[in-house]
C-alpha cells in the first residue's frame, strides 16, 4: 500500500480511497472474518455433538446384548425359584451381576437422547422407557436377595413349627394318653384319628404325578386332619391335659401353616409381577437393539 498527503491506494493508484473508506473497508473485512470464525467454530461444535451422539450409540449397542442376555437369565432363574415354591426346595436363583452393572450411568444420557432424537426419532420413546426400567433391573439383583433371603428364614421357621403335627403319631404322645387317667372317649378319638391318619399316609406315599404326596397333600393334613382332631378333644379340655396339649400345638401348627401359605402367595405375587416387568423391558431392548 503506498500513501501521500490525500490519498491512499492499494497496488494501482487508480484503487485509491480517502481515510475513512479504508476505515470501513477495514472494519467490514473484520466482521466478516468474525462471522466465518463463529461458522467454523459452529461447524466444529455440530460435528462434535454429531460425533459424541454416535459414540455414545455405538457403546449403548456394544453393551446392550449383555443386559439382554443377563434379563434373559433372570427371567429363567425367577421362574425356576416360582416353580420350587410347589416343593419346599426352593431352587437357589442365580442373577447375574449384569444386571447390577448400571451401564448407562457410564454414558452420556444427553449425548445418547440426541442421537435418538436426530436420528431415530422412531425408538425415542423405547429409549425413555429404558430409562424408566433400568432404575427397576438396576436394584433387583440386590432386592430380589433380601427379599429370598427373608423368605427362606421365616419360612423355614414356621415350616419347623408345622413339622411338629407328626408329634400326635409319636410314641411319647400316645403313651401320655394311654395312662388311666385319661378319659376313654377321648382314648378312642385320638387313637381312631391316628389310625386313619397313617392309614391315608401308607397308601399315598407318593403322587404318581410328579410330587411326593407330602408336598401336595400339607392342606389335606392340615384341615381334615389336625383341625378335626382339636375339635374332637375340644369337649375334655377340662378333664384332661393332653385335650389341652392338642389343641394348644394345633393352633400352633394351624397358624405356621397359614402363614407359610400367606407367605408363599405373597412371594409368588412378587416373583410374577417382577417376571412380567422383566418380559417387557427385555421386548423393549430387543426392539433397540434392531
């Protein structure tokens, strides 16, 4: 650029512009300069989050068949521990600690939602729902075992206090009601019970189904068994001790009983709807997945 006292020119003289026009010109090239640098740095920052977006998806893809399969696994193991319930050997599930992993607190959630949003518009909603279920799956495996573990303790202690109803066939409970003392009628309940009761045992030792026919036929002991036996004393409860010491451990069982019962209803209630929930988080990542 050469100067004189008036005027001022770039390359050729004829290009000349008086002070305040070079100003301008000056002031215009920044801006414009200014604009194309916020363009770029624009540019930048959307292929940045265009990128952040897919890396998020590639690794919520790469770690989703995992979950899958672990739900899968779950699925099958709850069933199983349901399907035990019937035996009184319950079957120990085996949940994996997949489902504990918390995978997506590993990824960034915005990033994960954009990418749904800008290009899979479709599953938004299956994403959102994921979202919903992991704060379900991602606690169980830790709920589901306080759950079991409380369970199988107090089951198996009403279970010991139900056992006791084989103490009326015992030789002690039959010698203490064969002593003079006792009234006679009430010698020939008892033993006309017992008799019937090891009668109906001998011929159904087993189900020819699937189960022992101890398993199966608890109610059976229970309501035509023990519960008519306290009736039947329930008229010498007065004259006699051992009226007394039947009904009172009758109760007892009776009340184990139905609380075991209770208990395996409440449990099995769980287990189905937690089964169902688990059904249909796993049809919704497989639907992602795809």
């Amino acid at each position: 650029m050469n100067q004189d006292s008036e005027k001022y020119y770039l390359f050729f003289e004829e290009w000349h512009m008086d002070p305040n026009q070079w100003s301008m010109l000056i002031d215009g090239i920044a801006v414009l300069l200014a604009i194309i640098g916020v363009l770029i740095g624009f540019f930048i920052y959307r292929k940045q989050r265009k990128d952040n977006s897919q890396d998020a998806y590639d690794f919520f893809q790469s770690s989703l068949p995992e979950l899958i399969e672990s739900i899968e696994k779950a699925i099958v193991d709850l069933k199983e521990f349901n399907r035990s319930l019937d035996l009184d050997s319950f079957y120990n599930p085996i949940l994996s600690a997949s489902l504990n992993d918390k995978f997506l607190t590993k990824i960034n959630l915005v990033h994960l939602n954009r990418y749904y949003h800008n290009s899979k518009k479709e599953k938004l909603p299956n994403f959102k729902q994921l979202l919903i279920d992991s704060n379900f799956f991602g606690n169980y495996h830790a709920y589901i075992s306080k759950e079991i573990n409380y369970f199988r303790t107090h089951y198996q202690e009403n279970k010991h206090v139900y056992s006791k109803w084989r103490l009326f066939r015992s030789r002690t409970f039959f010698s203490a009601l064969s002593t003079e003392s006792e009234p006679m009628a009430l010698k020939k309940i008892y033993t006309d019970w017992v008799t019937d009761l090891n009668q109906q045992l001998s011929d159904d030792v087993f189900d020819t189904e699937t189960l022992p026919l101890e398993n199966r036929s608890e109610e059976v002991h229970v309501e035509n068994r023990i519960k008519l036996l306290a009736q039947a004393v329930l008229p010498f409860v007065k004259e006699s001790q051992s009226a007394n010491k039947v009904i009172y451990r009758s109760h007892k069982i009776i009340s184990a009983y139905n609380e075991m019962t209770e208990m395996k209803t409440k449990i099995r209630n769980v287990l189905e709807k937690d089964i169902l929930r688990f059904e249909k988080a796993l049809s919704n990542m497989r639907i992602l997945l795809k």
